[in-house]
C-alpha cells in the first residue's frame, strides 16, 4: 500500500518537474547588459547598432535596472 502511494507520488512530481523545465526551455529569454556612458565620452560610428535595434530583431530583452520589477513595454 505505502509503495505504491509512494511510487505514484514519485511519477506526479517527475511529471511536474519535467514538464515544467520543459515549458522553461520553451520560453526562455536572453538579457543582455546595457550600460549607459555620457554622451560626450562615447559616440556610435556608422558599424555599431544601437542596442534597441538588436533587442528588436531577435528575442533578446534589456536586463532588469536596480528595484525595477516590471517592465512596461508597447509594442
């Protein structure tokens, strides 16, 4: 009685746990770090591609700021 209770247990959380590294995998999000210079010191020349250009073309989001939780963005 307690093997098989314990047998059904260890499936439902191998299950869960599964699936949910599956579905994790499925959606994961790439964060790259911005940092931000003063405008005098750095300059883009016609090569660089500003970083919101990148974050745009592939699935790459800008890296949560100190106390920022959420983000709201319009797309």
């Amino acid at each position: 009685m307690h093997k098989t209770k314990i047998f059904v247990a260890g499936c439902l959380f191998s299950s869960l746990f599964s699936g949910a590294w599956y579905v994790n995998e499925k959606v994961k999000r790439e964060y790259v770090e911005t940092v931000s210079f003063d405008d005098s010191a750095i300059r883009l020349t016609n090569t660089e591609t500003p970083i919101e250009v990148l974050t745009e073309e592939a699935n790459v989001f800008e890296k949560f700021r100190p106390r920022e939780y959420v983000r709201v963005v319009i797309r």
